[in-house]
C-alpha cells in the first residue's frame, strides 16, 4: 500500500469544441468513479471555487499511480502536484 495526496487543478481550455469537452468530462467522471469503487481512489474533495480537487490514492506503487493519472482522460488539461504519505508516528490507530 502507498498512499498519496493529489492535488488536480483543471483548465479546459475555452476554446475546445462543446462536444468533445462534454465527451471528455463525461469519460473522465466513468474513469474516476470506477478507481473509487475499486478503492485506489478512497477520497476526493473539491476545492471550494475551483475547477480543483485532492485527492487520496491508495495504490501498489508510484508507477500505478502515475498510470492512472496518466490514463485520466482530462489529464491534457491537469496541472498535479503529488505528495507521498506514511503513517505519523503520533496517529491513535
């Protein structure tokens, strides 16, 4: 297990043609939905006023999450920043 805290900031740019934007959202809330039923992706908050998000991902690896980033199909229009997590030595659980 390797959890990360992703942070997804989305710029679609103004000009892309409706249809392949409302295609392109559509793929991306399929895709996104079914890594949170699997559990790779077991949170996701939005950033009140942005087209943001972060997300937690609990993944195998680095290399699986890069996959799935990669393969989101709004990623072309992503700006991530992507912090490693570990267990603090202070949690209760």
């Amino acid at each position: 297990m390797a959890l990360f805290h992703v942070r997804m900031d989305v710029n679609i740019p103004r000009d892309l043609d409706p249809d392949v934007r409302d295609e392109t959202i559509a793929k991306e809330k399929a895709y996104s939905q079914e890594l949170q039923r699997s559990g790779k992706w077991p949170e996701i908050w939005r950033i009140v006023g942005k087209y943001s998000n972060i997300s937690i991902f609990d993944v195998d690896s680095a290399d699986e999450l890069h996959e799935i980033l990669w393969n989101l199909p709004l990623f072309p229009y992503m700006n991530i920043e992507i912090t490693a997590l570990t267990r603090h030595g202070s949690d209760v659980k």
